[in-house]
C-alpha cells in the first residue's frame, strides 16, 4: 500500500486515514459497551476509551504497513 494517498491533489499519509478510521471504529465500540455496561466493571472509563482507541489505531497501522 503506498505510503501517501492523492487527496484533492494533497498528500495525505495513509496512516491519518487509519487513524480517522480508529476513531470511528472505536466510537462504534465504545457505544456497544456502554449498552453491555462494561464500563461498571471499568476503574477509569476515560482512560480505557483511550486505551481502546490506541489499540485500534496501532492494529489498523500494522495492517497497513506491517
């Protein structure tokens, strides 16, 4: 995959359309477990949204450059 994507005659790294992705991804999810109430069990939700977004983003990025 290339390493740059033309974007209205811009270069945009792949990597911020994974990472825009991520974030929607992770928005899906988040939605998903609060409806489960995961987030009872959960010390920080704030923190584990964040640590859910990462690791989305890191899978994503592998995939793509890995």
């Amino acid at each position: 995959m290339p390493r740059e994507i033309s974007f209205f005659d811009a270069y945009v790294p792949t990597l911020l359309l994974a990472v825009i992705l991520a974030g929607a991804i992770a928005l899906v999810a988040d939605r998903i477990l609060v409806r489960i109430g995961l987030y009872n069990l959960v010390w920080h939700p704030a923190l584990f949204r964040v640590s859910l977004f990462t690791c989305i983003a890191a899978l994503l990025g592998l995939a793509i450059y890995g």
